[in-house]
C-alpha cells in the first residue's frame, strides 16, 4: 500500500512506484501464490500497465465527447420478426438425454450420470 493510506482509500501512486510488497499483497487477496520470480516478473509488468495508464490519464481530452465506441455504429442486428423455429420433436431426437419432453441435463454439482 502506498505510504499515507489507508485500507479501502484509493491513492494516486508515482507511476513506476509499484513495489514488490504491493503485488504480494494483491496477489494474497487473489489468493494466488506467487514464487518471488512471479513477483520480480508481476512487478515490472504491473509497473509498465500503470506508467500506461498514468499516460493516458495524462492526456487533456477536454475538448473531445465521451463516447462508449471509438467509430459511429448502427445497429447491426437483424430485426427481430418472428419466424417458424425447429421442430422439438427433431430437436430433442437429438438430444443425449430427454425426460419428459425436455432436454435433461445433471444437477448442479451432481456427477453425470
């Protein structure tokens, strides 16, 4: 955690600051196991996503629109008409397993039987 904080503030950290401490402490809360080659490796990865992203926040795009696409889009679904659908009867012929005219399928958790 960087200095001065504490649990549950967010900070704005020194791009590049990340430390090795930090990625065990995410990773601990990921409940990942990291060996201290996975942390030396994590941390410089994690290092240059957030020199990234310190970039990026760094760009004045006052003067653009938020937008959710970065090019206009129309709606490229067909309209939704009804129309006949396929014979159940084909269908669950088909299927693995049927029992009472429906698909059936194991329980949740419940090993296939």
């Amino acid at each position: 955690m960087s200095e001065g904080t504490e649990p549950g503030h967010h900070a704005r950290r020194t791009p590049g600051k990340l430390s090795p401490e930090e990625v065990v402490h995410v990773a601990a809360l990921a409940r990942l196991a990291l060996t201290d080659a996975e942390v030396e490796l994590f941390t410089a990865q994690l290092r240059t996503v957030l020199d990234h992203a310190a970039d990026v926040a760094a760009l004045d795009l006052s003067h653009l629109a938020p937008t959710a696409h970065p090019l206009p889009v129309a709606n490229a679904l067909r309209p939704d008409e009804p129309r006949p659908s396929l014979d159940r009867e084909e269908v669950l012929a088909a299927a693995p397993s049927v029992e009472d005219n429906r698909f059936r399928v194991p329980r949740i958790g419940a090993p296939a039987p």
